[in-house]
C-alpha cells in the first residue's frame, strides 16, 4: 500500500543529503513524499533539484546566535509551528521523518499535536536540543552510536547509522597516483580549515612535498583560497562545492574535515584515514564526542580546533604520508564504524509506522487528527 511522508531537516548538507536518501527509497517503494524547509537553508536548492515537492516555513536558529537572534526565533515559533501543522492538515502524511537542522523543531511539535507518528535520526554521539525535547514522543529514533540509544525510551531507538550513498561503500584504496589530501570544511566551508590549509602551502612547497590538494572552501572565502593557491604551485584544485564527494573520496588518500555526522559516516562507510578537526561551537560539543569515538578507537586522528594551524596540518599530513602501514589500520578500524542500508532501514520504519497508523485510524475512523 501505497502511502504519504512528510520529510524535514535543512540548513546544511548533513541535514538535507541523508533526508534524500531515505526519500529516494520511498520514492522507488511508490510513497508520496513532501519535503518542509526553509527558504534559507541548503534544502531549498538541493530538494529542488533532486525533483522532490518541497513547501517553505519560517524558522530560525537557536545555537550559535546572539540573543537577540534567538528572542526573535522564540517568538516565531508558535508560527513556525501552526505553519508546519497547516501543511501537514494539507497533505494528511502518515508519518514524519527528521534529520535536524533548526526547520525540524517546527515540524516535529506539529506532528505530535496532529498525532502523527515521529520518526527521528540522531546521527551524533549526543542527542540535538529538539530531539531531546521530543525523545519520549518518538514512534523511533534511529541513531548512529550504541550509546545514544539510552536518550531515548526503551523499545524505541536502534543502530541505523546515518543514511550513505552505495557509492562510498564501493571506495577502494587507491593503488597509483599523487598522495592526495581532501579537505572539507562542510558545505559551507569552515573557516579553521581554510586558514590552516592555506598556511600550509609554503611548507609543503617549501619541502618538495609529493602530495595534491583537494580543498571545498565553501563560497563565502572561495575566491581568496583559489587565488592564493595558484600562485602556490602546488598539484590539485581548490573549489567552493564538491557535488560529487563519492568520487572526491575514491581519488583521496587522506581526508580532513569537521567531525559532524554526515563526515564521519561517510569516512567509515569509505574506509578512509583521517585527520579530524571538530567543530568548538557545535551544539552540545557533539562533534567532538563523535570524533573522540574514532579517534580512541584508532581509527582516526583527532586535532582541537585551538591546535590546527598550518605548521600542524603540514607534520599530520607528512607523518601519515611517510606511514602507510598506520594508514592502512585507519582504514580497517574505521570501517567497523560502517553501517550499510541504513536507508532502507529507515524506509522500512516509516512503513511499519504508517501501517500502524492506518490501522489504528481504522478502528476510529470518526475522529479526526486534526481537531484543535
């Protein structure tokens, strides 16, 4: 049978590109899908494109905002809600899917006024703030880490992972070519990693170091780091966007990045070493809690925010390029952090939540959801 999903989850990349995988399994199962968003996030663009219906609400952030920001985001929240639960009235979906981002909080407090089941994904070693809110009204929570799971109510959570494109699954080492160090900041780039990256150019230079940059800037310092490295010298590319990170990957060595969620599974879904730098202001510090995971299990090297600069990035990167017996370990402890069909997983949840609400509808067909 076929059924009727509301997606949310915006901001950034990590949000949006795990949403879209799940709503691609749907969409093959023949669900109807509906996206809720913000006009400002990375969904708006990336829903578009991937061909998915989309509707808009208003809403704001909480974390890494001055007070004035976030009075103004409290006060738009009860229209952030009605707004979200307008849409659900419309579209009368059986089931809500999150994967976070400040737009999720709306959706997720309509969906348990209307009653509908709430299905959440909590990637990161510590719960977000709105999951927490939510933790004992979800239908499930799928989480990336074994002990997540004691955020939530017994019977209501299990080890999903975060959804991975097929692609990163197939990455093998590479067996030719220049040493080649990717970069990433996120989508929209972090601005420690480009200062370091770009600090470290005269010293790899400077040493004949036989290595290539890959380095996604994200927009806003783009034009700056492409120009710099130029006249650098060194092999490789600098670019604001990688569309295709699977390929990246499959043509690195070595990966630096932030320590978020979509990251870190994506580097153990590849089984690819890296040099982990998490983000100091993420919400409830959980990047560090999830870089902290692989990094005591060997299966990454974790460096403070504080600490990275150029000269650290330049010995990091030497040390490994010069072991590749250490690289070689990376690469097998972390793919015990790897959990395939992850997606299909998560379909399958929003499925069996659907099926119970449509039965339970059936036994009381005269009352409405949608009734305050």
């Amino acid at each position: 049978m076929a059924h009727s999903f509301v997606m949310t989850g915006g901001g950034t990349g990590g949000h949006v590109f795990p949403a879209l995988a799940v709503a691609r399994v749907l969409q093959e199962r023949g669900h109807r899908l509906l996206f809720i968003g913000t006009r400002e996030g990375m969904e708006a663009r990336l829903v578009s494109e991937a061909g998915f219906e989309m509707e808009y609400i208003a809403a704001g952030q909480l974390n890494r905002v001055g007070i004035k920001r976030q009075l103004q985001t409290a006060s738009q929240l009860p229209l952030s809600i009605a707004s979200a639960w307008r849409i659900l009235r419309r579209f009368q979906p059986r089931a809500v899917f999150s994967t976070g981002g400040y737009v999720a909080g709306p959706v997720m407090a309509a969906s348990i006024l209307a009653r509908i089941p709430l299905i959440v994904m909590e990637p990161n070693a510590i719960p977000g703030f709105a999951n927490r809110q939510v933790a004992k009204r979800v239908y499930r929570a799928l989480v990336g880490f074994e002990a997540t799971r004691g955020c939530f109510p017994p019977g209501r959570s299990e080890v999903t992972g975060l959804p991975v494109r097929p692609e990163f699954f197939q990455i093998e080492p590479k067996r030719s070519g220049p040493f080649t160090v990717l970069i990433t900041g996120g989508s929209r780039g972090a601005r420690t990693l480009n200062r370091a990256s770009c600090e470290s150019w005269p010293l790899f230079r400077a040493h004949g170091a036989e290595v290539r940059i890959v380095h996604q800037t994200g927009a806003a310092e783009y034009e700056r780091l492409a120009e710099a490295f130029r006249e650098s010298g060194l092999e490789g590319c600098i670019v604001p966007f990688i569309q295709d990170m699977a390929a990246a990957f499959a043509d690195a060595d070595l990966v630096v990045a932030r320590a978020g969620a979509g990251s870190v599974n994506e580097i153990a879904a590849s089984g690819m070493p890296s040099i982990l730098v998490p983000l100091p202001f993420a919400a409830d510090d959980h990047q560090r809690k999830n870089a902290e995971t692989l990094a005591q299990a060997g299966a990454a090297k974790m460096i403070a925010d504080s600490e990275m600069n150029g000269e650290r990035l330049y010995r990091e990167v030497e040390a490994l390029r010069k072991n590749p017996e250490e690289l070689a370990r990376m690469r097998e402890r972390v793919r015990q952090f790897a959990r395939p069909g992850a997606a299909e997983r998560a379909a399958a949840v929003l499925e069996e939540a659907a099926e119970q609400a449509e039965k339970k509808l059936a036994l009381r067909p005269q009352k409405s959801r949608f009734t305050h």
